[in-house]
C-alpha cells in the first residue's frame, strides 16, 4: 500500500477532483465505491447545499470521502464549520494560503491535501502542515496556476522539495498517464477532466457531450489578467478573446464574466453563452462512462502499461 493509499484509507490512489457544478453525491459516492477517493466540490455549493450532498454521500457510501475547498469562498467560515460538524475526515483545499486554515483543520482530525501549481508553494503547503501535495499542471481545466507550468515538469520539481506525499493533476486520465506521473514522483493522481464527463457527474449532457467531441487544440488557457482558467474554444471564449485582444481591464473582464457564468455553462448546458471549463485531455476521451468503469479501465492500463515498460529492459 502507499501512502496516498494508507493515508486516505483507498483502495486506489486515484482521486476525483472536485469540480465546480460536477462533484456532487452521485459523482463522490460512486468513485469512492470503487476504491478511489470521492469529492464534493463545495466551490459550487451553498452551506446548506454542501450540508445536504455531505449527508447523501454518507447514505450512498461506506467508504472514504472529502470536500474540496477553495480557500477564497466568500463563506469559507460557514464552510469549515459544517465540514468539522459534519464529521468530515478528508478536505482538499485550494485557491488560496493552507496557514489559514490547515492547522485548524488538522486539530478536528481532518486530513489536509493543498493544491498547487509550483514547487514554491508546493514547499510553503508543506511548512503549513498538509498531509499531501496536489502538483496541478496547466493542462488542467477550470483554474490554473499563472506559472504554466506542465504536469511533466511540475512533479519531478516539486519532488525535489517535499518529502510528503504528491498526487499529480493535469492531463491525467489513463493508466498510462498515471504511470508515468508515478515515475516522476508521485504516489496518486487526481483526475478531474475524465470524471467530469462520466453519468454519475452533474454537469448537463450538452456540456458532456460537447467535450467528448472536442479534438486536440480545442482548449485554451484564458482570463489571464483575472485567473488563468483553460476553456472550451466557442462563442463565450470567443468573446473573452476579442476583449483581452482589445486590451481589456481586469475590471472590464470581471463585469463581462458578471455571475454564474460556469453554472449557465457547465450545470445548465449553455454552450453559447456559458462559460465552459474543461482540460486539455478531453480530446482523448469520446465516450460516457460511469465512475467505476472509469477507476478499472484506468488500473488495468495501467497494469499493461508497467508490463509492456518492463519489455522494454
């Protein structure tokens, strides 16, 4: 067993990412049932909201599962406090500083994972107290680190300057893929893009189905001046790029994004006017599978995939 495994009580070290307007009970329950890592995505979620899949997750699952917390919620107070009343066990925080709010978390029994997108703050989780390292590479989809840098090139560096566990992220969604971040340095992967288009997600069917059509380049990494966030080629990026190349403000980009852009997109299947995030990886995948297929066709490749290196010596 490794430590991804033995510190998350998990079958496998695979971890479901969790999404905005994806990550409910249904998507959290199911992967944890199959021996992966389920979770909720409370960055889409209203406390009462969150209260209510926390509780249906725990009905649908006798397994492991966590909350994602973006650190920059507006009602993070509210938030954390239903986690720890709730009796969570496992909290992904993100988007933010892990001093605020790990040691918190830990003195409650919680077990903290922080994602990052460098080396540099990949060492400051550490010397706040995390358990373990999300190292997310730009190849990911929805909100991405303004350094850029890929997941092959961010695990091996963050390795070099944590001795805690890592869980690479970014363009990871096959055995192979998870394989080769093993050999990089990491001991799990938290997949995001692949999950996001299974039956047990609940982004809309026009969302799912546009992403298992799109082919490669159909991405592209936007909002800059904002937040870096990778999204679907279409009319709202196409609109976004016309404004960034007519120099637009970050005051100006903020009004033109106004609110629920992702939810109209993503939860509602806007493809028009919604704002629709997806990794780069998408163009790899054209079918809709459910979570536990997702799991054992990605542990059996990636069995053939350690055969077939070994035929190599």
């Amino acid at each position: 067993m490794n430590r991804i495994c033995e510190l998350f009580k998990i079958e496998y070290p695979i971890i479901q990412g969790g999404m905005v307007w994806c990550s409910g009970w249904r998507l959290a329950s199911a992967v944890s049932n199959a021996g992966g890592l389920g979770l909720l995505g409370a960055g889409s979620m209203h406390p009462d909201v969150l209260t209510e899949h926390i509780r249906k997750c725990r009905e649908a699952t006798d397994k492991p599962f966590g909350v994602n917390v973006p650190l920059m919620y507006p009602e993070i107070e509210k938030i954390i406090d239903i986690i720890i009343t709730e009796g969570v066990k496992i909290v992904f925080t993100s988007a933010g500083n892990p001093n605020t709010w790990t040691e918190h978390l830990k003195n409650h029994g919680i077990k903290v994972a922080h994602v990052v997108s460098s080396s540099r703050f990949a060492k400051k989780s550490e010397d706040a107290g995390v358990d373990a390292i999300v190292a997310e590479g730009f190849e990911a989809g929805g909100h991405n680190g303004k350094e850029e840098t890929t997941t092959l090139c961010l695990i091996p560096a963050v390795s070099r300057v944590v001795s805690i566990p890592i869980i690479a992220a970014g363009g990871i969604a096959s055995g192979e893929a998870m394989l080769a971040a093993e050999v990089l340095g990491a001991e799990g992967v938290q997949i995001g893009t692949r999950f996001a288009l299974t039956k047990e997600s609940s982004a809309h069917d026009n969302f799912k189905q546009l992403c298992l059509s799109l082919e490669e380049g159909d991405t592209k990494l936007m909002l800059k001046k904002i937040s870096p966030t990778r999204m679907v080629k279409g009319d709202f990026a196409t609109v976004v790029q016309t404004a960034e190349d007519n120099g637009a403000s970050k005051e100006e980009l903020q009004e033109l994004l106004g609110k629920g852009r992702a939810k109209l997109g993503i939860f509602e299947g806007d493809l028009k006017v919604g704002q629709l995030e997806i990794g780069q990886v998408a163009s790899q995948l054209h079918n809709l599978e459910t979570a536990e297929e997702v799991i054992k066709n990605i542990v059996e490749a990636r069995i053939r995939a350690l055969q077939n290196m070994k035929s190599f010596c």
